[in-house]
C-alpha cells in the first residue's frame, strides 16, 4: 500500500559546487540541483531531538526526515534548506517506486 503525503513545504536541494577559490583550491559553496528559484516541494517532519554540552555551551541536534518524489542523483553528500535552516543529509531511502525520504540532521555543525 502506499502512504500518501502531503508535499506541503518548498525545499532547496543542495550539491557542492566544483568551483575554486583564487588559490585553486575547492571553494566550499553549494549550489542549488534544480534551476530557476530552485525550490521543490516536499514534506518535512521531526522525529527526534537530543540537547548536550560541547564547546562550553548547549547544543541541539535534531533527526528530521524530508519526503520529496523521486529524481536521479541525491546523495548523502548533499543538503536541504527549509525555513532558514540547513538540513544535512545522512541517507537517502527509497520508498516504493515514487518516494525517497531523505534522513537528516539540523544541528550546530550545518553548512
């Protein structure tokens, strides 16, 4: 049976760009998958959330899953933006032949 869901949210898809900086070395910039404004839509939930001590400060990590109909080429080395929050992708699950729900994590160390 497939689970219908609600593509209620605008995310952008993220890759690394290939471009270097002036010493010819890899730029960390991202550049969006699609084009035009970038954004596609998708689902976003919160399935877990864990607070700790690092850095002498508290830290908060967050496990969210984002559904987005299925398209060639995500990998875990990308990422998403939503709300004003950047997403890094832990894993990308197929979910039957229409879905995949991208595992990631929104937390201090993101971008």
């Amino acid at each position: 049976m497939t689970q219908a869901f609600a593509l209620d949210k605008r995310v952008t898809l993220q890759a690394r760009s290939g471009t270097r900086d002036g010493l010819n070395a890899p730029a960390r910039s991202w550049a969006n998958v699609l084009g035009g404004d970038g954004k596609m839509w998708a689902w976003v939930r919160d399935i877990t959330g864990r607070q700790y001590v690092a850095a002498g400060g508290t830290q908060n990590t967050v496990q969210t899953e984002i559904g987005i109909r299925r398209r060639a080429g995500v990998l875990p080395s990308m990422r998403v933006l939503h709300g004003g929050f950047t997403y890094d992708i832990q894993a990308v699950l197929e979910h039957d032949r229409n879905w995949l729900i991208l595992m990631c994590k929104k937390g201090p160390a993101n971008g």
